[in-house]
C-alpha cells in the first residue's frame, strides 16, 4: 500500500459513510417526531394521534375516533417508519385532521402555534450544525 493511501476498500468506505448517514437521519426524524408528537396543542388527543409517519409517501389517513393522550403510541408508530428507512428514502410526517391547520395557525390559542414549522425549524438547525 502506498505512503497515506487507503487502508481498506473504497466501498467499505462508502458503506461507513452510508451507515454514519442512515444514523444521522433516523435521529433528526426522531426529534421531528418527538417535537411534533410532544408539542402538538393539547386541546384534542384527536390531533395527536393522527399524525401519521411513513416512508416514501405520505400517508394522508384520519381517524375521527383516533386518540392518543400520552403521545407513546403515537412515537411508536413514528418509530416504526423510522425502522424502515433505508438510504434514498424520505420520511414524511402527516396531519390531516380537519381543524389541524387552524391549530397550527394560532387558532383558538395563539400560544398553540406552530407546532409543525417549530420543528421543522428545529430539524434544520441540527442538521446544518
């Protein structure tokens, strides 16, 4: 091997660095979820439990009788999806309870504002620090 050359295979290299990256991504969909599942308005459990996780396509479903008050079953489901990603793939998390965008626009209680755009926010500063 030459003076400061590899000391194993590029590929190898590659699939460290594919690895370090899977990582890097399952943690920032984590605090996502854990930022949206823990800091979603309270008003509702209903708004909670429908938001949905999953890979690749955004899974648009809602439950009317769906609650979730401790927010467990919820990030379990989130886990789940995380479990699933593999390099290439996109995590998408979803709301579409019907009042959800008023919520997250400040309505009734502007103090439950932006719970989505808060972490989004969040996410983009860890993953350019």
């Amino acid at each position: 091997m030459a003076r400061g050359g590899w000391s194993g295979k590029p590929t190898d290299f590659a699939l460290e660095v594919e690895d370090d990256t899977m990582v890097l991504f399952r943690e920032l969909c984590e605090q996502a979820s854990r930022a949206v599942i823990y800091n979603i308005a309270r008003d509702t459990t209903r708004l909670r439990a429908n938001t949905n996780f999953s890979v690749n396509v955004p899974d648009e479903s809602y439950d009317p009788n769906k609650r979730d008050v401790t927010g467990s079953t919820t990030l379990a489901d989130a886990r789940r999806a995380m479990a699933a990603l593999k390099p290439g793939d996109s995590f998408h998390i979803v709301n579409r309870t019907p009042y959800g965008k008023y919520v997250e626009a400040g309505h009734p209680n502007p103090n439950t504002a932006g719970t989505y755009a808060g972490a989004f926010n969040t996410i983009k500063e860890l993953g350019s620090s």
